[in-house]
C-alpha cells in the first residue's frame, strides 16, 4: 500500500510527464481524466500545436 511519504518521495523523484509513461497512462488517458483543465487551457495548446495562429487577427498586417 502506498502511504503518504511513499508519495511524497515518488513525485519528488519524478517529473509527470516521466511517471506518466513509466505506469502506461496515455496523452489520451490523460485528456479524458481532465477534460475541464484541458478546456481551460486548450488555447495555449492548439497555439502550441500550431492549430491556431496567436496572430489571426494581426496575420495581413503582418504579411504586408
């Protein structure tokens, strides 16, 4: 059974990314276990993807 300080010491020792992968939890396990900090971020992560451009409404402007 993991205790308290056993969890402490496991997220000191690891970043979430790494333990993610190290216990098999997919990006996919990841979006459907937090839909709502997904929503609350999901700006930053299409502009991240490149899915949309942080300067749409500056793009002809910029071009000219």
């Amino acid at each position: 059974m993991v205790n308290d300080e056993l969890r402490k010491a496991i997220a000191d020792f690891f970043d979430a990314g790494d333990f993610a992968e190290f216990i098999g939890v997919s990006t996919m396990d990841l979006i459907e276990a937090f839909p709502d900090e997904l929503e609350e971020h999901l700006e930053d992560i299409e502009e991240l993807m490149m899915l949309k451009n942080s300067n749409e409404d500056n793009y002809d402007e910029e071009t000219e």
